[in-house]
C-alpha cells in the first residue's frame, strides 16, 4: 500500500486512506487542512482545532509535564507490586484482566482524586466507556450504545459531585488544580471540566491497556529480549518507544478536509475523511531501518504512537512511565515469561486499535 497505493479513496468506507510516513505527519501537522472537529457535539480537546484547541490544551498541560508526571513514579510501583504480587507464586495470571487494565484505571483514579471508597464504582464506568471495542459489538449494538451514554451521564453527575467538594475544600488532586486553573482571565466551564475528565478515562485507559499488554507480548514473542532487558535496564525505556512504533496502541487517526488538498498526486475534496495510518507510517522503511524488525534500543525513533502536532498525546509521560515501570517490575519478578500454550490470540474489535482481549502468561 505505502509503494503502490500510498494515498487512496475507499469506495466503501468513503473515506481517504493515508500510508506513507511524510504523508501522514503532512496529515497530522496541518490542522488548518485537516481539521479534528468530527464531532461539533463534543467539545473535548481532541476534537476541536485552533484556537479553541490551544485555550483548552494550556490549561491542563501544567498536570501532565514529564516532571509532574514523575512524582507518581513510586505510587505507580505500589500498585504494579499489589497487583502482579498475587500471581507470582501460582506462577501464571491473566496480564490484561490482572494487570493492564485495573493499573490505569487506578493510576488515573487517584491522579483526579476519585474517594477510594469510589473506585469500584469508578471501574465499571471507565470499562463501560470503552466497552463497545472489547465485546463483539454486533450483538445488541443499539443497547450498547444506550448504555453508554446513560454511563456517561452518571459520570457527568458524579464528577460534577466531586468537583462542587473540591469547589469548598481543594484538595491536592487534579480536579482541585482543574477548577484553579486559569489562563488569561479565562476558565474553563464546568461542562467542559466534564468534558474533560471523562476524555482521560477515555483516551488514556484502553489505550495504555493496550499498551502494556503489546510491550509484554513482545518479550513473549521474542524471548532473548527477556534477558537482554534484564541485562540492560537503561533500555527499558526506549523499548517501550519501540513498542509504541511496531505494535501501537493506535494505529489510526481521522481528521476531515477542510480544504480541497492536494497529497501524493490525489486530490482530497473539501469535506471528505482521511484516516492516518500510523500503523503503517510507523512501518515505512524510507525513515526506519529494518522497520520490520523490533531494536529495543533504536535510536532516532520517530514513531508517532502517540500521534503528532498540537493533538500529540496530552497523556504520553503518564503512559510511559506506567509502561516502564510495569515492564521492569515483570522483568525483575518473572523469568521465561511466555503466552500460556494453545492460547488463541483474540483481536480487539476496532480498526483503529491494536491489542488482543486476553494475554495469560
Ligand atoms: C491524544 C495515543 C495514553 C490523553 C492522543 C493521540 C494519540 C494518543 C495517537 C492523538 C489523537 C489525534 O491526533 O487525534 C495514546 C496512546 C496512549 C495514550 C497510544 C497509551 C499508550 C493517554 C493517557 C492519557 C491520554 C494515559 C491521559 C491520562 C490524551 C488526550 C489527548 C490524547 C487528552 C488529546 C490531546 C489533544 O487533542 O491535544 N493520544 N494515548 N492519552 N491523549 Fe493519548
């Protein structure tokens, strides 16, 4: 596709597709070509454009630095231990239903400052907002869908409960820095606060679930790299860049034509869809070499897991970080770490994620 069909219209999807990597960074680094807002319903930062987008971006950007970010480094290992602990004397768990899903769901719980008493709760609502990619979706869609929606409204409700708390007694939590947060005057309104916290359940959940699960059925699929991480520590992080690149959490990324625009010798007309694929951006080999192969060390990585340009992952050092620090607990804690024979692998159902629904190892 990236040599013979690089950019191409999809009679039955009508849309673009997009495989080269200069073309999708082309893509990704002109909003004013290609515009994110999709949805006018949804007025999240993911799917607004300048300069709506820079307003609401600046705001939240002083909670997720890589320095904030880094403080929660010893939380996050507290929770990696509490839950993978319980498994290691039995010798197998189940990495996605054990691990990789509860540890973002806490992570981020915590980071909002959701009452521990609530975080049963609180799980059910973040797996419900995602639950439509993780169960076959064919049956009772129309159901699903309602109960999506009725799931957010309780969120909605429940998030502005918690913030009118913290509107009284701030807290040390992001909802108590959210509410403070000021830029030029301007605020953000409580819909969009909403709005806001229920986008990082969302955008952050599944897809650092994702994430780690892609990074461990890696070193199942190749186990030398088992020991050669041990071995080399100081890799571990530039083996979660490798991750990112040859199994990325998101392999897509959609934006409409605002413009009549011309890409690779097509001409794209104002108004059409034009998906991304940085699936396979990530796999062209005119900017990686041996782009087939996974080097946990390779160096430039200019992977775009976590896309590119102003909508660049808000969450990318969190997802890191809990990446890292994961890996490292699972290679220090497990040795000959491999997929539970005669597992079948089970892809999640969503063109534009990349993971399986079970990993026992
Ligand atoms: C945006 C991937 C984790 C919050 C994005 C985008 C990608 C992405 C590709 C760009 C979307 C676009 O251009 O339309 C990922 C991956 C993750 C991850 C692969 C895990 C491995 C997280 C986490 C959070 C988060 C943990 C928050 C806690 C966001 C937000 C945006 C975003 C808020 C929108 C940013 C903007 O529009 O300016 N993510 N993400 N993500 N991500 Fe992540």
């Amino acid at each position: 596709l990236r040599s013979n069909t690089p950019v191409r219209y999809d009679e039955h999807r009508k849309c673009w597709d997009v495989f080269r990597y200069e073309d999708v960074q082309y893509v990704l680094k002109n909003p004013k070509l290609f515009s994110s807002a999709r949805d006018r319903a949804n007025t999240s930062m993911l799917t607004t454009d300048p300069p709506k987008h820079k307003q609401l971006r600046d705001l939240v950007n002083q909670a997720f630095t890589p320095r904030a970010i880094e403080a929660l480094a010893p939380r996050i290992q507290e929770i990696a231990d509490e839950l993978i602990t319980p498994h290691l004397q039995q010798g197998q768990m189940n990495l996605v239903d054990d691990l990789a899903t509860p540890l973002p769901v806490i992570v981020i719980a915590e980071l909002l400052g959701v009452p521990a008493e609530d975080r049963q709760k609180f799980k059910d609502w973040s797996d419900a907002l995602v639950k439509g990619a993780r169960d076959d979706s064919d049956e009772a869609f129309q159901e699903l869908m309602e109960e999506k929606k009725r799931n957010q409204q309780e969120l909605a409700v429940y998030f502005r409960a918690i913030m009118e708390e913290r509107r009284q007694q701030p807290q040390d939590d992001l909802i108590s820095l959210l509410l403070a947060a000021e830029i030029e005057g301007q605020k953000l309104s409580e819909e969009e606060l909403v709005g806001f916290c229920i986008l990082l359940l969302a955008a952050g959940n599944e897809t650092t679930t994702n994430l780690i699960t892609n990074a461990v059925r890696i070193l199942a699929e190749q186990p030398e790299l088992q020991q050669r991480l041990r071995e080399h520590p100081e890799h571990i992080a530039s083996a979660v860049e490798e991750t990112l690149r040859y199994y990325p959490p998101i392999v897509a990324i959609g934006r409409l034509a605002r413009e009549t625009v011309e890409l690779s010798g097509q001409t794209i007309q104002e108004g059409e869809q034009v998906i991304s694929w940085v699936g396979s951006a990530n796999r062209d080999g005119q900017v990686f070499e041996h782009a087939e192969q996974f080097i946990e060390d390779r160096k430039p990585n200019r992977h775009m897991g976590f896309g590119f340009g102003i909508h660049f992952c808000l969450g990318a050092p969190l997802a890191r970080l809990e990446a890292r620090v994961v890996l490292n607990t699972i290679l220090q804690q497990m040795q000959g770490i491999k997929l539970v024979s005669e597992t079948k692998l089970q892809p999640i159902q969503s063109a534009f994620v990349f993971g399986v629904k079970e990993y026992p190892i």
